[in-house]
C-alpha cells in the first residue's frame, strides 16, 4: 500500500548568515488513515515538516510525496491537503459558516452541495447555532471547532493540525484531545500533528515521531516510545526516567549481560555491536523498594513525596546519585519504610533499556 | 498606570511652552476664519459678522471653475496613485525579498525627499517638450504630476495595513485552494479597504492642497483653487480668500476626521 505521505532525505536550510538547517534529511513514512504525531521541543523542526507538506516552504533538497504522486511541484492550492493553524487563521470578514464553506467554494462546487457539507460540518463539531456570527465573537475553543470544521470541509486525504490545542485552557484541551480522535476515526482522514506536549502525543496517536534538532530520534507507537526510548533525548523528553551507568559484560547478538554500579548483574537487550559504558534507562513506576538485600542498587531513601494517587521515593545511590521510584498508594498499603532507611531499588531486568548515544 | 519615571510635563515650563506652540500653531488659522465672516472689505479691521464673502465666492464663476477643476484633479490624481500605490504596496510586502528591495521603496518615496520646487522645474521643462511635441494641452499634465508626488502619500498607509497584516489568512486560503488571485480579491483586499481608503483620502487632500507643482505646471487658464487664491492675493485682498480658505480647512478637517474613524474602526 503507498504511503500517505512519505518523505526522503527532506532537508530545508533558511539562507541566513549563518544558514539555519532547520531539517536535516529527514525519512518520515506515514500511513494511510493514520494519526501521526510529531513531537519535539521548540526549534526542533517539526513545523517545518508541517509547512513543507501543506507547500507554504519548499525544502532545500530531498523528495515529498503524497499517495505516490511527488508534491514538490504543486502549490498549495493545488494540494488535496488543509490545515488547522496553530492560531485558527479564521477569515475575520466572514462568517463562522463562510468560513467553512471556503475551501469548497474555491473548488467551485454547486452552491447546494457546499451549503450541505457546511451543514454537516457545523453539527460535526456542534456550532450550528452559531453559523451567522463572525468569528470575532465566538470563544477561543469555538474558533477551535470552526477551525477544524473548515479544514474538514473539503474532505481532503492528509490533514495538518500545527498544535491546534495549545490556545486552549486544561479541561477543553482534554476534551478536544478525544474529540479529534473520535473525528479522525470517523472521517478516515489521515491526521498529522504537531505538538510539543508529550501526553497529548500519547493520548491520541497510532504512532508519534520523536524530534530534535532538525532530526527525527525515533518513530513508534505511544507504548514503544514510552516503554523502549531509542536513545537519551527520547527517554528524557517522553515522561521521567532514571539514567543508570552499565557496562557490558557480554553481548552475545543483542542478548547482553550488564553490570550495574552496585556489581550486580542484569541480563538486557542490546544493539548488537554494543560495548563498553552504555547507560540504561528505568521509568519510576516499574521500580519499587525493596530491602538492600533484594535490591539491584542498594542506597538510602532521601525523601517520600506525597502525590495524591502516587508516592515519589528519592532513594540516594551508593554512587550519589539519585533513583526516583513511583509507587501507586492504596489505603491499605504503606511503604514500610521511613527517610533515612537504607533500601534497595528492585526492578525487572526487562525494563531496563539500554539506550543509545 | 504606574508612575513614569520620566514624566515630561512635570518638567518646569512645560506648560507654557506647550501653549505658545499651540497659540503659534493655530492663532493665525483662527484670524483667518475669523475675518472670513468680516462684514467689511478688509482682513485686518473687525466691521461685525456677515455671511458676505462666503456668498460672493459661492458666486464667484473663477472660484467656481478654479474649484471645479481642483477637485477633478484630485479626483483623478487620487484613483491613480492610490492604484499605483496598493501596486507597489503588494510589491514590496508580498515578494521574496529581494536585491534593492530597500533602494525601491526609497524611489517610491521619492518625492516626500526631492525638493517640490526641483520637481516643479524638472515638470514644468518635461512638459513643455511634450506639449511642443504633441500640441496636447489639457488637463491631464497636472493629473499626472499630481498622481506622481501623492504615490507616498497613498502608498505609507496602505503598506503599513499590509505589514500589519496577519499572512497565516493568506496561507490558510491558499490551503483552501484559493489561487493566488483568489487570496487576493477574497482576503487580502477585503482586509486592506480601510488603508486604500486612508491612503487615497490622504492623496486626494495633499492634490487638493498643491501649489507649487501646479503653479509650474498649470497651462493658461487652469488656475486650481490655491493656484487662483494665490493669483489674488497679488492684487486686492478681501475677505473672500478667507471664506474660500475657511472652507478648504473644513474639508481637510473633515478628511481628516474621517481618516482617524476609519484607522480605529480598523482595530
């Protein structure tokens, strides 16, 4: 099956003194009918992606193609391709259902037709009662909704969404978060989305591509970038984690035994070919305390923050060096130990990921 | 507001020197409009109020074809440089940069730099060849040197309205696949109204105020309301330039009015 947009070697420099490469040859390949994210910290190119998609850049080299077809030559009035701007960009000399009514319009469809979808679309995103306003008179998450509906409207094949929530306060942006799921479900459009808040990547993905940098670090699944982070950056970037010091003691085809700075040793997965230091990654929540004697790392519980549903141990490590645990509380339960105490940190060396440079 | 740390008005003599350039400002104007409603002929001596001289310039044919003529000019001159103007506007705010970008919009604003008597002469010697060459002497020599000198007049506010300009608007209608034609007469147009209209109000008061230019380039008998006034005043002054004065401040007042409405309107 062809990709819905699939791009080679895409780079884009900004001419300047010096030059700003703000993408580095970057492969992206994403799915028909696929939400795909593209998360990162500011700077990290990950607009620029947008941008060259919806045509408003040209990229310095590298290829961009939709369905198979090459998009390098076609303007973006000539792209089956809309976008939801990260201000909404909503006309404001139209009305909210001129607006959504432009790009079918432009596309000179029958005035009976275009009246339909609009119609449609108003109730898709439930503004009906509001076709008439301008949408200088509607609130920030209405003008959110419009948004949408006018990107919709036209029924194209890849939508673009440049952190369509950002504007918005906590409990509508959580609200938006599964509505736009539930409307790329139903509408089989493939959605790529830009933020740089990594639990709404989480949320709402099929699979998230992880930036820095101009370069895309890794591509996977919510649960593959939280569970196994390629290297440091997405490990750090994507929820808390520990960063331990290994070294390999044997790697025998990615099957490796590791030693830890207590002299314990662990069995993990590794690259093949890896050697030497490595560090390794655990997240708070799959370690828990235990005796010193059962412990992978032994050191002394520094301090226990209540957190509501969760407590976070900072256990101080034989190397000075500080293990954050997160342990669920439960009514019944309580840690059974007090600051102070010397613990272990106990872990499965299944969680343990080893990370690359 | 918070206190400012420099505040001028707290500064000795502020006052004062406030009012005596107000007074400097606007002293003269109020004499002027004052003795348009002189009952008697002079500009100097108050004879008591009368409506006189504003009867006889209504009645007055010079003044009538001098005012005529100011305002066809205007006219005229206004549509043209105001075109020209949202032309060189969308020149040099929706291109790639490029080289002399910075050398074009100087040339543009040229005349705001030249001396007006340089250009007057530099007209006045222009035209005389064309009028040699062709014969042609009517009216549109002025319209042109008009629509020339108000090209900056229009072309400032309607490329600060362009700046200003939120361009994801435009990039979300090309998105909606509106051509480049479309975006223009269905986004950028209809949000740049308000600064074609302060721009050709702008150019049609600074046409309508011209003397100098218009003195070098006028042919015989194509007095405009100023080149006429000026005319008069050579030989006997009477209330009567003050009444056609007066009324001139009150259209100008009225553009202007009309001018900051509409950049308010605007936000």
């Amino acid at each position: 099956m062809t990709n819905a947009i699939s791009a080679r070697a895409l780079r884009k420099v900004y001419p300047g003194n010096p030059p700003v490469e703000a993408l580095g040859g970057v492969e992206i390949d994403i799915a028909d009918n696929e939400f795909f994210t593209l998360l990162g910290p500011s700077g990290c190119g990950k607009t620029t992606i947008l941008r060259l998609i919806a045509g408003f850049e040209h990229p310095t080299s590298g290829t961009l193609e939709m369905f198979g077809q090459s998009l390098l030559d076609l303007p973006p009035y000539k792209r089956q391709i809309n976008t939801v701007f990260q201000s909404y960009a909503l006309f404001p000399h139209m009305t909210v259902a001129e607006n959504i009514g432009f790009g079918l319009e432009m596309l000179g469809r029958p005035k009976t037709e275009i009246s339909q979808t609009v119609g449609e679309m108003m109730e898709l995103v439930q503004m009906s009662h509001l076709a008439d306003r301008q949408t200088g008179q509607i609130s920030g998450g209405q003008q959110q909704r419009v948004a949408l509906a006018r990107a919709l409207a036209p029924k194209p094949r890849v939508l673009l969404l440049d952190e369509p929530l950002s504007a918005l306060d906590f409990k509508l942006r959580k609200n938006m978060q599964l509505e736009l799921k539930r409307l790329q479900t139903e509408t089989g459009i493939t959605f790529i989305f830009v933020t740089h808040d990594q639990e709404e990547a989480l949320t709402m993905s099929d699979r998230i591509a992880v930036m820095s940098d101009g370069a895309i670090r890794q591509i996977g699944s919510p649960r593959e970038i939280y569970d196994h982070p390629a290297d440091r950056f997405v490990a750090d970037f994507i929820g808390d984690t520990n960063f331990l010091s290994a070294d390999v003691v044997e790697n025998r085809d990615g099957a490796a035994t590791l030693r830890l700075g207590s002299g314990r040793t662990i069995a993990a997965r590794a690259a093949q070919g890896v050697n030497g230091r490595v560090t390794i990654a655990v997240r708070p929540e799959h370690a828990r305390l235990g005796t010193p004697a059962e412990g992978l790392l032994a050191g002394v519980l520094s301090d226990a923050v209540y957190f509501g549903t969760d407590t976070h141990f900072h256990v101080t490590l034989e190397d000075g060096t500080t293990f954050v645990l997160r342990q669920q509380n439960s009514p019944d339960s309580t840690a059974g130990f007090a600051t102070g105490d010397p613990v272990g940190v106990c872990f499965p060396a299944e969680v343990a990921q080893v990370l690359r440079d | 507001m918070a206190e400012r740390v420099f505040d001028i008005r707290k500064q000795t003599g502020f006052t004062t020197i406030a009012f005596a350039c107000f007074a400097m400002l606007y002293m003269p104007i109020i004499l002027l409009v004052v003795y348009s409603f002189n009952a008697g002929t002079s500009i100097a001596i108050w004879e008591g109020f009368s409506w006189r001289w504003y009867a006889s310039a209504w009645e007055n044919e010079q003044v009538q074809e001098a005012t005529l003529r100011s305002l066809v000019v205007a006219l005229w001159a206004s549509g043209i440089s105001t075109t020209v103007a949202v032309l060189a506007a969308l020149a040099t705010t929706r291109t790639r940069r490029f080289r002399g970008q910075t050398a074009v919009f100087a040339l543009i604003n040229q005349p705001l730099m030249v001396p007006e008597i340089v250009t007057a002469v530099a007209l006045l010697i222009f035209f005389a060849m064309i009028k040699v060459a062709t014969g042609y002497t009517g009216l549109a020599y002025l319209i042109l040197a008009h629509s020339a000198f108000c090209i900056p007049f229009a072309y400032l506010p309607i490329r600060a309205r362009l700046q200003g300009m939120d361009l994801s608007l435009e990039q979300a209608a090309a998105d909606l696949y509106a051509t480049p034609f479309q975006v223009f007469r269905r986004v950028t147009l209809p949000q740049l109204w308000p600064g074609i209209l302060a721009g050709a109000m702008l150019a049609f008061v600074i046409s309508l105020d011209d003397v100098v230019i218009t003195e070098f380039v006028k042919s015989a008998g194509q007095d405009t309301l100023p080149t006429y006034m000026l005319g008069q005043l050579r030989r006997v002054v009477t209330p009567e330039i003050n009444a056609i004065s007066t009324a001139l401040l009150g259209i100008s007042i009225t553009m202007v009015i009309a001018y900051t409405l509409l950049s308010k309107f605007r936000k």
